[in-house]
C-alpha cells in the first residue's frame, strides 16, 4: 500500500502507524531539550478544598435515562443529572459557600470499568461577601477524576489568581456518591 507507506514516513503522522521504525526517528528528534523540560514554568499550590453534597438524580431519570449519541439504550452510556444541594470550600486561596449548581456527568460503561465526564456548575459566596460561579469538566473512573475549574469571581485583586490561574482539581465521591471532595491546586506561569 504505497500511499500508506509515504503517509505514515510523515511525523505529523507517525500516532497512525506503530510499526514503522522511521516513525521513532522522528518522534526523538522533535524531543524536547531536557534543559527545558527540568526547568518547571509553573507555580503549583495547594488552593482549596471543597466538600459537595448533591442530592438524588430526578426519579425519571433513573427510569429513563438520558443516553449519549449514538443509541437509544444505555450501553453507550448515559447522562446522570444531579443537583448540588450546599457545598462549602475552605483554604488559603478561598473561603466560600456553595450555595446551588447542578452535576450532569456522561458515566459510560466501558470493558475497563465505569468511565466518568464530569460536568459540574456551581454557584456561590465567598466568606467576605463576594460571588463566584465555577464551571468544572474533566474525566476520569468514577471514584477518582482529574478536573479542571474554571472560576468567575468578583473580589478584585485578591481573587485575582483564582480567576487568572488554572485550577487544578481531584474529585473523589465518598462511597456514598452523595458527598464529594474537591482538592484544588492552583497552577500559575512563573514567568507570568
Ligand atoms: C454496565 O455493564 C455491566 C457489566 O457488563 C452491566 O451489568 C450493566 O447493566 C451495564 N450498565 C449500563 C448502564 O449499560
Ligand atoms: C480562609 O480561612 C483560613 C482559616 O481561617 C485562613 O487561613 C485563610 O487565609 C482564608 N483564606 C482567604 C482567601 O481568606
């Protein structure tokens, strides 16, 4: 298959084709340079940790459930609605309680286990009185996801970093699934 052959010799392509050695080549040249690499450009800090209590998925819900494209039945996975009931979040970088929000994760079941896409919004108040609305979004099994917030808040400069950094989140459910716990780390550029 010729044109496979010249396609699969082009790095841009070298994920398609694992068996090509020349692949390898020029996957090792494009590495980065490892004074680069050993010099991290971000700042991570611990930010804050969040307890959530959601409440049940509507009755209807878990009746019907609301599949993902691709079919009418569950075995490509479903959307499982919660509300945020109250939340509170405490920490060096925020102080705050979650006032309402919604979680609507897609669970998908796969031959590896339960996968999760969380997607979480919420909304509340900072202990000193100033609003915030996080948007959460991530992936990972069920009982222990990567996310990332995204957080708008008023405040002025001293949530100035919570609005311009990236928060970093793990998301474990207690063996409930009715209480979470959100640690979140802040990740700034260094250089910024
Ligand atoms: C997920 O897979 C398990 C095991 O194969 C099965 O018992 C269960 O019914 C599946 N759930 C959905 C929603 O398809
Ligand atoms: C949150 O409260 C803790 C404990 O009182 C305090 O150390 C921290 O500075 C507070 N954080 C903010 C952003 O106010």
């Amino acid at each position: 298959m010729r044109i496979f052959g010249k396609i699969s010799s082009l790095a841009l392509f070298s994920a398609l084709s694992f068996a090509n050695p020349i692949n390898d080549v020029d996957l090792d040249a494009r590495a980065v340079p490892a004074s680069a690499a050993a010099t991290l450009p971000f700042n991570i800090n611990y930010a804050f940790t969040a307890r959530l209590t959601l409440g049940p998925p509507p009755a209807s819900a878990l009746r019907n459930p609301i599949p993902l494209a691709g079919g009418s039945g569950t075995a490509n996975g479903i959307l499982l609605p919660s509300p945020i009931l109250t939340g509170t979040v405490t920490g060096p970088a925020l102080n705050a309680t979650i006032t309402s929000g919604f979680a609507i994760p897609a669970v998908y079941n796969t031959t590896a286990g339960t996968i999760q896409i969380p997607a979480t919004n919420a909304y509340g108040v900072t202990d000193d009185g100033v609003e915030l609305y996080i948007v959460q979004s991530g992936v990972g099994p069920q009982l222990g996801q990567t996310t990332r917030i995204q957080m708008s808040i008023g405040g002025g400069a001293k949530y100035a970093r919570l609005r311009d950094g990236f928060i970093l989140t793990a998301l474990t459910p207690d063996a409930d699934h009715i209480h979470i716990t959100v640690t979140a780390y802040l990740i700034e550029n260094s250089q910024a």
